[in-house]
C-alpha cells in the first residue's frame, strides 16, 4: 500500500492476537512499528519477531488509561524515533455480564480502558499531527457497537462513543490533512474470546451459534483484520475519514 513505508506507527495493544497481526503487516509494509501493551513481555516479543524477520519495530510497556503515562510514552516514540504518522488505537478489554450484575466500579474500568484509552492517545498524537499538516488515525470499535451485543453493555456503549468521537474528530481535522476512521471486527476468534465463552460445551455451542449466524459461516480469525487497518493508514486513504468499516464476514451490513 502507498505510503507506509518508513511511517512511525504506534499500535496499542500490540502484543494480543489482533494486534500482533496488523504488527507484523504494517512491517511487511515497511513501516516503523511501535508495539506497545500493558503486558511488556507480549509487547516486546512481537517486536523481537519483527525485528528477526527483518523489519523495525521497538515495544513499550503502558496502560493507556494512564494519561501521564500516555504523553510521556509518545514524546519518548517522537524524540527518539521520529514523529508518529499513524496511530491505530486497538488495546481493548471485555468481560461477558449482565447489565444488571454489574457495579459502577465494573463500569469504570471499562470505560477506562475502551473509551478514555483511545481517547488519551489521540489527546497525546493528534496535535503534532496537525502541526505537521499530515496524519491517521485508526480507531478499533466493535460491531457490538454498531447492533448490540448481550452481555456486553458497557463495552457497546463504549465502542459506540468510540464511534461518535472519531466522526466527530474527523469533522474538527478535515481540513488539517489528518483522517480519523474506525474498523469494527466482528466475533474473532482470539484467546480473549475463548476466555469469554469458555472451553466447555457451553463455549462450543455459543461457537456454533455464532458461526451459523455469519453468513460466511466462520468466526474471523486476526489475520482478516490487518488488511482493513493499513489501508485506512495508507495514503490509498487520503480521501477517506469520519468512515466505519465492518470487517464481520456480513455477520452486519450497516449502512
């Protein structure tokens, strides 16, 4: 794709399954590749695997709804790499409950983590990219956001504001030369999911479910994500932003 080769970007979220996929891809592409995760050693064996393949890659270690932590790991990324071209906010977490089994504390990490990570991060990028006149930025939602999803409340509300707030960025930046768009997986099928539904019959039988009901009747797997999040970072996208992109093999059609 064009232009990605020699960018800086920094993937929250790096070291999961997701994560480590667009990774690898976004070095295949050329790009230099910032992984970074709350879980360091994740974080840096991704980047080690970049690096042995012959790409560039470096790895940091942060919780993202530390926004302390946040501006200094990115003035760090930009005084020692180079300023950050694009940033795709992936870090995310979940946990399968009922809306009213849960606390108002259960509420707060979610938020923290789904809402005001993503929101941290582009708090901490978005002003040097519009300093330099040129930049993206791919936010991961959910198709949870886009239809619901039981057992998922809060983490739906979540990725919905997700949602509003990239549109409404992207308004605010049009014309600074920095998009803004989101990618919206469907049910992946990733050790987090795995840990949701559990490994028992019950989990097979909501595996089944799930895959009866997408029309390409299978789960996604991470590597049908990459794809979708270095596009939108490339310059094929210069003339795309405020977008929402389903990649859910038609589980929605949204329009």
């Amino acid at each position: 794709m064009r232009g990605l080769k020699d960018r800086v970007v920094l993937v929250t979220g790096g070291g999961g399954a997701i994560g480590s996929a667009v990774c690898r891809r976004l070095s295949e592409e050329g790009a230099k590749v910032c992984v970074a995760d709350r879980n360091g050693a994740a974080a840096q064996a991704v980047a080690d695997s970049i690096i042995a393949a012959g790409g560039r890659a470096s790895s940091y270690t942060f919780d993202i709804s530390d926004y302390s932590k946040v501006k200094a790991v990115v003035s760090d990324i930009e005084s020692t790499i180079g300023p950050i071209d694009v940033l795709i906010n992936n870090a995310g977490w979940d946990r399968f409950s009922n809306f009213l089994d849960m606390t108002p504390d259960s509420w707060d990490e979610l938020i923290a983590i789904n809402l005001r990570g993503p929101m941290n991060l582009c708090h901490a990028v978005l002003p040097g990219m519009v300093a330099r006149g040129r930049g993206r930025v791919v936010n991961v939602s959910s198709d949870a956001a886009r239809v619901g999803s039981s057992g998922e409340s809060v983490y739906s509300a979540c990725k919905g504001g997700i949602i509003s707030f990239t549109k409404t960025v992207a308004r605010e930046l049009a014309r600074k030369g920095v998009t803004l768009n989101v990618v919206c997986p469907g049910p992946t099928d990733t050790p987090l999911l795995r840990t949701f539904l559990g490994e028992g019959e019950g989990g097979k039988k909501v595996y089944a479910a799930l895959e009866r009901a997408i029309p390409m009747k299978r789960l996604g797997n991470p590597e049908d994500l990459p794809g979708a999040m270095c596009f939108l970072s490339s310059d094929d996208a210069a003339f795309i932003t405020g977008q929402v992109l389903s990649v859910s093999g038609g589980l929605t059609m949204a329009g």
